[in-house]
C-alpha cells in the first residue's frame, strides 16, 4: 500500500493529504497554545482579583506595573484636560441591538511625583470628535480615581485592525486606533506611566463619559475542544486515506 500511495499515479493526492494532515495538525497546536495562554490568563486574572486595593503612590510606582493588568486601583492627582486623547472605534450599548458609536475619553492625571497617568474616563458619543468639543467634559482638576490597571494593546487580538495615523510633526494626534504610548509620550509634558487607568462607574450611568468596567470571559472549554476536532480529523486522514485507496483499487 506504502508503494501505491507514492507511485506515480497517486503521488499528487498522497502529498496533498500529507499535507492537509500537517495544516490540521498545526491547527490542532495551535489551539493548544490559546488554550495555554487562556489558562495563564485565567490565572492571572484571578490572582489580581483577590489582590489587595493598589494605591498609586510613589511607594506603589517602583513596581512593575506592566504585572498588575486587571488589579483594582486608586490614585489622586490632576488632571490635564488640554492634552485628552480619545480611542476610536468605542461602542456603547448592546453589540448586536442598537450600540452607538463613540470614542473612550483618555485624560492625563498628573501625580505628586510629576509623573502622569492616563485615565480611561469612559465613552462619549462620536459627534464629540474634537479636543475642543471633549471640554464640555471637564471637571474637577483635582480628584481621586478608582479603577482598574490596564496595558496598551498597537494591535487587534488577531494581529489586524487599522494601525495609527502616521505622525505629523508639530501636529498632536487626537483620535487613536490603538494606544500607542511611545508617541501619546511624545505629545505630553508629564513622563507618562506605561500603564492607563480604566475608571469604575459610580453607578448607573447618568451624565457623559459613560463607563463600565470588562467582564474578561473565563472559559476555556472552545479551545481544547477545538484541538481535539483538529486531532480527530488528521487521524481521520490518516487512517482513511489507505482505506479508501484499497477500496478504490479493489472496485
């Protein structure tokens, strides 16, 4: 059988379902690998959970930050209001009834040590699409903050999305795709933390920005199950490719 599936005749067909088998395979992995860094994060997210309230003060800032994703925190400062940026591509409502588009408000806090924070303040709707218009927004300067630390993402969960506008020089972008704080640095006085701040709401949403904070799915069920399908149908070629060969030539 071995000689037949490699003879000539069969060769292209043999190849391709080697091949097929190996793309399976890799699938098969590679939702191992989600599934891995699922449970890591899972992980992860739990043990920020049960942590302990983080104040940010100059105690907390010699941290590593960039660990504590998810971790529940307060700081105090003020804010910066003439250098807000905004993230594009923000919904507010039910995704699959009647969301409305916007942006989520992001606000420099500025900290005793000099330092400064963005603050994810919530979303407003997206006919406020200037800095100037984002003003009516303001409040108080000094304030104290409750919410939860979150790390820039430059790119989508898959690797896609729409990357940034390319830099104009002396020209401060506003509206980001994805939070990109080398550049967001480059366009604020205060030497900016490389964390951001997701406000909590204070309650039912009354008055603009509307916030709320993500509710990270803990499953991890999809993937594994995944795996084994991908498993299940390289076998399946495996072992049923000779079959339906012998089959084929005994007809």
């Amino acid at each position: 059988m071995l000689k037949t599936m490699f003879s000539r005749r069969w060769l292209a067909t043999t190849l391709l379902v080697l091949a097929a088998m190996a793309v399976m395979i890799r699938l098969g992995v590679w939702q191992l690998d989600r599934l891995k860094t699922s449970r890591a994060f899972n992980q992860h997210l739990i043990a920020m959970q049960a942590a302990p309230l983080l104040v940010l003060d100059a105690a907390a800032l010699s941290q590593d930050l960039t660990g504590m994703d998810y971790r529940q925190v307060m700081v105090t400062g003020i804010y910066d209001y003439k250098n807000q940026v905004a993230l594009r591509n923000q919904y507010w409502g039910d995704p699959d009834g009647s969301a409305q588009y916007g942006f989520h408000l992001l606000t420099p806090l500025t900290l005793e040590t000099g330092q400064a924070v963005l603050v994810d303040r919530g979303w407003i709707p997206g006919n406020f699409d200037t800095p100037e218009s984002w003003r009516a927004f303001d409040g108080a300067a000094a304030v104290t903050v409750t919410g939860i630390i979150r790390l820039p993402i430059l790119k989508g969960e898959m690797g896609g999305g729409v990357p940034n506008p390319a830099p104009v020089p002396g020209q401060p972008l506003a509206l980001w795709n994805f939070l990109d704080f080398e550049r967001i640095q480059a366009q604020i006085p205060h030497p900016l933390l490389p964390i951001y701040i997701e406000q909590a709401p204070d309650g039912e949403p009354a008055s603009l920005p509307y916030r709320s904070l993500p509710s990270p799915d803990l499953s991890e069920i999809p993937h594994l199950g995944y795996a084994l399908m991908w498993f299940f149908f390289a076998c399946l070629a495996f072992f049923g490719y000779p079959v339906y060969l012998r089959r084929y030539l005994n007809s």
